[in-house]
C-alpha cells in the first residue's frame, strides 16, 4: 500500500504542492518518497529511502522545475526500502517515468522478456517493468501515441495498480490508471490532480471524480478524459462534492482507523493471497527440510501461528511448536541447534520479544524464515528468507488487517508445503486454493451483511462483566484473537481456551447471563461444539454463536448469532471467523465510550521486553 498523486496546474510549480499532497499520504507507507516533474521536455527526478521530511531536508523536494508532475510515497513490498528501489521509476532513457501503487504478479516473467531485449533494470521492484514495456511498446510501434502505448501495456500487466505516467514524448499530461488499487481525481479551477486518496488533495478542492477498476486517465491542461483501457471507450463521469474534513478524510470517512482497517480486509486479504510464488517455494522448502519448527510471535501474531500450527499439521503433516517470544528463550534457548527453524511472526518486525528470539536462535545457527508486515523492519534483516504480508500501514493499535493477512500467507505457505510433501491429494488442494481465491469476497459479505447486527450484539452485552470465547481445533486460535481483542479496546475481561478444557474447571464462572461466544465452523469439530454450547447453556450462560450460514442446529441453540457465508473449509476458518470478532470488540468499545483506535497502556509497536 503506497501513495501516488500527481497534477497538471495551469499556474504554479507542481513539485511543492505534490511534496504536501504526499505528506498527507504518508499514513499508506513512508519507506522511501520520491517526485518527477517534466519541464521544457525534460524530466527531474528526486527520490530517495526515508521519511518525507528527512528526505525534504536533504534533496529539498519543493526545488524543482515544471507544473506538470508525479510524485510517491513507499510502503515496499518487491525490493527492499532503498533509493534504488524508490519511485518513480524509469525507463531505459528516462524519458518515461511511473509511480505505481500495487503489486504486478507478473512482473518477473515481463523482466525476463524485456531483458532478452537488452532493457536494463535497475531496481528489484515489480513496476520497474511498466516504463520499460510502454518503451519497448514505443519502439516495435512508434506510431502509437502515448496512450495507446500505456493501454498495450496495461493489457499486459496482470495485478493490482493504481499508477500515474508521465514522458518526455507528449510531455503536456499525465497518464493514470486504476486495476484494485484505489484512485481519484480531483479538480480545480487551477488545474487536475490524481491521488491514491481523497486527502492528498482536500485542502486543496473538494470536488473528486473516482476512478473505476479497468478506467484509464488523461490529465492535461484541458481538464480529465477517462477511457475503459479494455476498448478505450469514453467513460463520461461527472465530479462529486466531498463534505469530509481534512481529519474524517484521512480515516476515508471512517470514524476510527481500526474500523476503516476491519472494512479493507477484502482488499488486503487479496493482495496477499497476490504472493510471488518463489517467495512460497522458497520458504516452504526450508521448512520441508526442517527438523524442528518453532512458530515464535507475540499477541495476535501469535494467535496467526497458533492457527498455523494447525494448518501446517492438517496440510502438511509438518509438527510445529507455536510459542510466545517472550517465552522462548527461557522454554527453548537452550536446546535451538543448527538443526532448528524458526519461523517468526510480526506485523512491525521490531517487536522486542520477537527480536530477541529470534538473535538467541541465531547464535545457536538456527535457520531463521520470517512473516512481516514491514520490509526492511529488524526481523528482515536478519531473516534468512522472509515474506512481506502486503497488508499496508496499520495505524489502529488493534491489529485487524494484519492477522487476516498473516494467516493468508501461512495458509498458502502450509498448502505449498502439503503439495511438496504430496500428503493432501491434488483435487484437495486445487479445491483449498479455489477456497482462499474467494476469501476476499468471503469477508466483503461478512462485514456487508453481519456489521448491524453485530452493533446491536454489543450493545446488549456491552455490561457484562467478563466473557468466554470457546472453539475448537483451529477455532481456539480464533477464539483467542476474539477475546484478545475484546479484552485490549473494550477492557472486558474475557477468558479464551479450547471449549473441550470448559469441564476441567472454567465451567465453575458460569452463571446466568453469562456471554460465550463460541465459534463454530462447520468442521469436524461441529458436532463436539454443539455439545459444548449445551453445556453452558444448561447452566444459564447467554450464547453468541459465529456460525455458517443457515446451521440451524446451533441457530436453534444460540441467543445470538452471527453468519458467515457457507462452504468455508474449517483449516482456513480462522480468517473469515474472525472479523465478527473484531467487529464485536470495535462495537462494544464504542458502546462503552472507549477509543479503540489509542487503547489505554498499549503501545503499537512493543520494543521494549
Ligand atoms: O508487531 P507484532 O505483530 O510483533 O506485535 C505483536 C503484538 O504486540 C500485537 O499483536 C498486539 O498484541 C496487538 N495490540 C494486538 O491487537
């Protein structure tokens, strides 16, 4: 998740005001920034790695000529965050210049071909190959306008991009397009401006123009033109008027970050489920050859290992230890060899406890595989190999987007590892695949259909004074990231464990009105579950099922219940179980007046033991 924006002023030097369009960017990544601007038919180019300000104070971004030009702020995901990798990038004569807000999943099959034509490339990023194919596009057909080349291109490029072209060549626009990634005009009277969001250019114009997936934009001093890039048919679309204020933008409306972050899971689970397969083969062959596994994380990173135990185990046949990190070095420091391997779990790659896992292992020449949401965070530099979860800043504290893209790479890393070790037949894994493809959609409709409902769940239930969330198998780990969450935003105290362990002594709290929630996928544990959920309720406890759409036999048991959409296989349940959960815990914060975006004594980023 990167920012880009770009604009074609009539009057005025472009370079300052996209310098403070990105700055209100930066909460989409601020690895590396960068801005070229076209003036007198040539192109200047400042980028490098760092926050926009520590950069500004070096290169001095508002320095530069022209009123045309395009600028960018990184969240890295292909290449780590260095100048080199820095957008905007070029082509072989840099006189064509891109910023690109996405993921191209073919981008190494379209390096290679290029390369064969002796086009060289200088950065380890996927969208280096766009200004080189629209200048080879260019060279087989130099008739071709600008355009027409961009659209060739377009055609392809297989993923998600919101990107915006500027070229020596007809050096008078800027060229824009939208496939997933989001993208938005905004007009003045001094001129046309695109952005990843509306609040690069609010204080500017409130009047916006949204861009559609597969819709092409040509910006110049004449105003927008939008063309479909299937058949560059026109698309006539008329500006809209923002009411939104500079703070309600930043949250695209939303009331808090962790709600907007709840709501754009179907958009990150997607661009994860976008990994590069090498990075998959390439990790799951380390775990193939492994002879211990410790799956080490903190808070809900760990709860994403927990259920990635169970994936590893049901997929692969591949044990693994889940282990809290502040709890490793005194539980298995001492025994971590050459022979061990660690995978290591965090969203910002600099949790404290994480880091000191996984040093302690590495002096004992254990191998060390990673899964961060943060490319150049500590945890990758010193990862043997590592993965980036693609889910873009998360600001909440509550990590809600972050857990459900974890658990999207592990479930295709245990899926990569089962068609490896050949322990799952090809129809079953074929059939998982289709399964996660259609997670994104999954979500969308859970938060689409449940979020009403769920409101009212917390607000019946928003006094109790302790709850239990209850699963099992797999749904422990969900269980635990529900109450997890309950407990850090609407400070409730709730209690989560394997619903089989209620009998052996939690069972003993429960009294009437008692809220459990239990999880309950339709999975080999359903039928176990259901008599779990009639234990609790013969001693008056009030059930909150999560339950797939239309099972009636817990619909009947339940005093509330939320649905998710049928077919979801129980090893990949975790991803659309929890988001009723988070919406529980954001809801029943709200209902009790707390701010779930800044919970009090948490910090998000733990770098302290
Ligand atoms: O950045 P990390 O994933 O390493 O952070 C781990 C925990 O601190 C984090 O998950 C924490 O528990 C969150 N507040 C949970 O919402």
């Amino acid at each position: 998740m990167c920012g880009i924006f770009g604009c074609v002023l009539k009057e005025g030097n472009a370079a300052p005001l996209i310098h403070s369009s990105l700055k209100r960017l930066e909460y989409r990544g601020y690895d590396s920034v960068g801005i070229a601007t076209i003036s007198e038919g040539k192109i200047f180019v400042k980028k490098d790695m760092g926050k926009i300000d520590e950069v500004d104070r070096i290169v001095d971004l508002d320095d530069m000529p022209g009123s045309i030009g395009i600028g960018h702020t990184r969240w890295a995901t292909h290449g780590a965050p260095l100048k080199v990798n820095s957008h905007p990038h070029g082509d072989c004569k840099g006189e064509i210049m891109v910023v690109h807000n996405g993921i191209i999943e073919n981008f190494l099959e379209l390096r290679a071909e290029l390369q064969n034509l002796e086009h060289t490339f200088v950065s380890k990023t996927d969208t280096e190959v766009i200004p080189h194919l629209i200048e080879q596009t260019l060279k087989n057909n130099p008739k071709l306008s600008l355009v027409e080349a961009i659209l060739e291109t377009l055609k392809r490029v297989e993923g998600s991009y919101a990107l915006a072209v500027i070229s020596t060549r007809e050096p008078d626009k800027i060229i824009c397009a939208r496939n997933e990634s989001p993208l938005v005009l905004g007009i003045d009277s001094n001129g046309v401006y695109c952005a990843s969001d509306i609040p690069a250019f609010l204080p500017i114009t409130n009047k916006a123009v949204m861009i559609n997936n597969g819709e092409l934009v040509i910006l110049s001093a004449k105003g927008y033109e939008i063309k479909k890039i299937c058949d560059s048919s026109p698309v006539v679309r008329e500006p809209i008027t923002i009411e939104w204020s500079p703070e309600m933008a930043v949250k695209q409306g939303y009331p808090h970050f962790m709600i907007k972050e709840i709501h754009e899971q179907p958009e990150t689970i997607r661009n994860t489920l976008r990994m590069q397969d090498h990075y998959l083969d390439l990790l799951s062959t380390f775990l193939d050859r492994a002879n211990e596994v410790f799956l080490v994380a903190c808070g809900t990173s760990y709860h994403a290992c927990l259920a990635a135990s169970y994936m590893f185990s049901k997929l692969a046949f591949l044990p693994t230890y889940p282990v809290y990190a502040s709890e490793f070095v005194e539980q298995h420091g001492k025994s971590v060899s050459i022979d061990s391997t660690i995978l290591a779990v965090s969203q910002s790659g600099e949790t404290a406890d994480t880091i000191g896992s996984v040093t302690c292992a590495q002096q004992r020449a254990a191998t060390i595989l990673s899964l961060t949401n943060v490319i150049g965070s500590s945890l990758t530099r010193v990862s043997r190999v590592y993965i980036g979860t693609q889910a873009g800043p998360e600001i909440g504290v509550a990590a809600t987007k972050t857990f459900t893209s974890q658990l999207s790479v592990l479930a295709q890393l245990a899926l990569r590892l089962a068609k490896k070790r050949g322990k799952v037949s090809q129809d079953e894994i074929d059939c998982l695949e289709e399964q996660l493809a259609r997670l994104p959609n999954t979500v969308e409709t859970i938060v689409n259909t449940q979020e009403q409902k769920i409101k009212e769940i917390a607000k019946k239930y928003k006094d109790a004074k302790v709850f239990f969330f209850l699963g099992r198998g797999i749904s422990t780990a969900t269980a635990f990231e529900g109450r997890l969450k309950l407990m850090e935003i609407a400070y409730i105290p709730a209690i989560a464990f394997p619903a089989g362990e209620s009998k052996h002594g939690p069972i003993s709290l429960i009294e009437d009105g008692f809220p459990v929630v239990f999880i309950c996928p339709r999975d080999e544990t359903h039928r176990t579950v259901i008599g779990n959920i009639m234990e609790m309720k013969a001693r008056g406890a009030h059930i909150i099922a999560v339950i797939e759409e239309g099972d009636e036999d817990i619909k009947s048991l339940a005093d509330d219940y939320v649905e998710v959409p049928k077919g979801i296989p129980g090893v990949l349940s975790p991803i659309p179980f929890v988001v009723p959960l988070q919406l529980l815990a954001y809801y029943t914060a709200l209902a009790k007046g707390c701010n779930p975006d800044m919970p009090r004594n948490l910090a998000k980023c733990v770098t302290v033991k």
